[in-house]
C-alpha cells in the first residue's frame, strides 16, 4: 500500500474512533469504505468537508472510495444530533441535489480514471425504492432487537430531550435503513469500511451488526471528530447561514474570508484537516507562525489552500484582491475589477442612497453626493469642510469640492463607492 490511512487521520486530529483490528484491515490490500452525504441541498457546505477529506486520503491510500448520496435516508431524517424532524424531500429534488453533489465531489475525488481505486457514487434510494415495508421488517427488522436501537446514543437523546413531539417511528428505523446500506454495498461492491462524524458511530455499527448477522461477514466502522471552534461557536456557520462550497451561495471572497478570520488555535487545528500540506510543511508553518503571529501566515495559507481546492486559483487571486480592497492599498481601477456580487460581499452592511442615473448623466456636484442627495454627511457645510481637510474619497481616489461624479466612475455600471477617513464608506446605487 502507497499509504498508511490510519495513520495519516492520526496525525492530522482526524480520528476519533475506529473498530479494533480496523488499521489492520486496511493495510493487507485495497479496501472499498462509503461515506453517506446528506442530499437536502443541491450544496455541500464547509460541514461536509471532513467526511469528503477522508475519502480523499482513503483514495490516496490506495483504497476505493464511495460517495453514498441518502436519497432514501434524505426522505426519512436522520435524528443524531438533531432535535426536530427535518423536512423530507421528493425524488426530482434529491436527483437534482445528487448530481449537483457529484460535480462538487469531482473536484476532489478521481471519479473518471480507470484506476481500480476510480470513487464511485451511489444513491441508497436506488436499492431502498423497490423495497416493501413487510420485506424490509422480515429481511432487515427481524435481526435487529429493539434493546438494541435504543441503547444508540442518537434515540436515548432525543427520548430524553424535552422535545414535545418525541422521536417519530420513522426516525427510530432511520438506524436500519443505514445499516442496511453498508450490508448492500458490502454484498454488491465488498464495501467493508463505513466512516462519518462520531455522532454517527451508532448508525454505523449497526451496520456493521447487519453484516454480521445476515452477511455472515465482518463490517468496520471508524469515525473522525466533530469539528469545533475554540470560542464555542458553531463550525461553519456564520449570521448568514452555513459557509457553502457552490460559489453561488457563498462567494469566494466570503468563502476566503471565513478561513482567514479563524483563531490561532483553530488554525492550527484546521490545517491539518482541511488541506493535503504535508506533517513537515504544517510544522513549519506553525513554528513560524509563532515566531510572529501578527503576520497571521498559518490563516493565510489555510485560507489560500482552501479556496484553491473548493474554487480555484482565479477565484481565490480575486478574493484576496477583493480583500486588499478593504485593508490594503487599492484603487480605482482594482474596484472596477469586482463583479456586482463580490462587491456588495466586501461592503456587506455598508449604508445606500440611490441616484437617478440621469443626474450622473448631467454630473453630480460633490456636495450634493454627500449630504444634500444622500444623508451621508450631516450638512452641506460638514461636506465642505470635509472635502477642504482632504478626507474625501470617490472609489478609493481623493476628490476636492470642484469634482462631479458621473457615468464614467460607476463600478458594475451601478455603484459608486464615497469614502469618508479610513473606514466611512458610502455607496451611490444608480437607479
């Protein structure tokens, strides 16, 4: 085997868990492992990262990835570390959502070759959907006692919780129907490794109890850490919602900007786990981060490896172009280069006041821009004063009171960026 894949998690902080005799397994020749993907979106975000990021090591291993799209666990819940029932999903929705998936997935596993180790993507609903309950609960539920599902931690939660509404039938037999998936592709494709977050070890040797009992075969399951942040907070999540690798959702800029805001102690942590650097290379980033912290290098290479390998080099040049925006020397023409959507991310909460696109076609006169067209500055006279004591800036370039605005300084054809100090911004929409 090129690699020892145990190993390699180990070192990265990327193992929790792991079946005895699991390292074992892996190293005597190429093994086939599946981790299931949640399709109730046609996104992953930063969340799903970890479980895309072993089967990328397992693949570098030498192993054979699978990618196992729940389309039929999607349609049921899945209630470990969840309060509540989640919303259930149709079947064009889920198929729209896979292959969106797969496309994302393509930028980090080998899909394509015809390397033997080549990942694979499998949806469960393909061999759940023709399955009738009396065949599922004589087949699957009879091997399975219920002392046995309760004593999961995921049902003993949600049964104690103060939830009003309990745990649904449905939910409950979501650990079968999970389990049921790794006997399939332990039958079908000699699957013999699941993996997930340690909140999924529950489901996962339930499966492997599955393989045991109707398989007559043995099933290992190892699990990596939630991830978390050092102040508390949820990995992920921002006030806008989960960080997303569709650039649609979350711009490479905001995507970028997630990573190089992390803390020391998490980037520390996350480099390991999010990025192929190797043991030598993350070492000596981390002695010379702490040689000089204020440089931040251990955030910007995070930053950098990240939206390289989720977007690209283009994408991550321009977000670090969009952020010298803000905290960098810029100018006129660097803002010229920001498309609308990245522009409005960099002067995200920024005040607005709209302008006829007439009035720029005729010019607008400086001291109207600012206060009298605006509300940007209290008065005709503070705009004065102002743009006497040179503190006046249209799109990063410093204007004295006899300029106009026009067409011509418009960014996007839209916007014009007015600057008051350091850190006052103001944005002109034309309308």
């Amino acid at each position: 085997m090129a690699k020892n894949f145990v190993a390699e998690l180990k070192w990265r902080g990327m193992l929790h868990d792991a079946m005895p005799g699991t390292e074992e397994h892996l190293l005597e020749g190429m093994r086939a492992a599946y981790v299931g993907i949640d399709p109730t979106a046609d996104s992953l975000h930063i969340g799903h990262l970890v479980g895309v990021m072993m089967l990328r090591h397992f693949q570098l291993a030498g192993h054979k990835p699978f990618a196992l799209v729940g389309g039929a666990t999607g349609m049921i819940g899945d209630p470990s570390g969840k309060s509540a029932e989640r919303n259930l999903l149709d079947e064009p929705t889920l198929r729209h959502n896979q292959e969106a998936i797969k496309e994302q997935l393509a930028r980090f596993l080998d899909f394509t070759s015809d390397a033997p180790n080549a990942a694979i993507l499998v949806n469960n609903y393909d061999w759940m959907k023709d399955f009738s309950f009396l065949e599922f609960i004589r087949d699957v539920g009879k091997h399975i006692t219920v002392n046995y599902m309760m004593a999961k931690d995921s049902v003993k939660k949600r049964l104690s919780s103060d939830a009003k509404e309990g745990m649904s039938f449905t939910e409950f037999t979501y650990q079968l129907v999970q389990g049921y998936d790794f006997l399939h592709l332990y039958r079908a494709h000699d699957c013999t490794l699941q993996m997930g977050g340690s909140d999924q070890w529950g489901n996962i040797t339930t499966g492997t109890e599955l393989i045991r009992r109707i398989g007559g075969g043995k099933g290992y399951a190892l699990t990596c850490p939630l991830i978390t942040k050092a102040d508390g907070t949820k990995f992920g999540k921002t006030e806008g919602g989960n960080i997303w690798l569709d650039a649609e959702r979350t711009s490479p800029y905001k995507f970028y900007q997630y990573w190089l805001n992390t803390s020391d102690e998490d980037a520390e942590k996350y480099i390991k786990i999010f990025t192929f650097l190797t043991q030598e290379e993350i070492e000596n980033l981390v002695a010379a981060h702490k040689e000089a912290p204020h440089m931040r290098q251990l955030q910007k290479k995070l930053a950098e490896e990240v939206t390289v390998m989720v977007h690209s080099q283009e994408d991550l040049d321009n977000a670090i172009k969009a952020s010298n925006i803000l905290f960098g020397k810029s100018t006129s023409s660097d803002l010229k280069q920001l498309n609308e959507k990245t522009f409005l991310d960099v002067f995200d909460g920024v005040p607005q006041a709209e302008v006829p696109m007439a009035e720029l076609e005729a010019g607008l006169d400086m001291i109207g821009a600012l206060a009298a067209k605006t509300g940007f500055l209290g008065s005709n006279g503070e705009a004065r004063r102002e743009l006497k004591q040179n503190s006046i800036a249209v799109n990063r370039e410093k204007v004295k009171e006899d300029y106009t605005i026009t067409k011509e300084d418009l960014i996007n054809n839209k916007f014009v960026l007015l600057q008051r100090g350091k850190k006052n911004y103001f944005i002109l929409v034309a309308v």
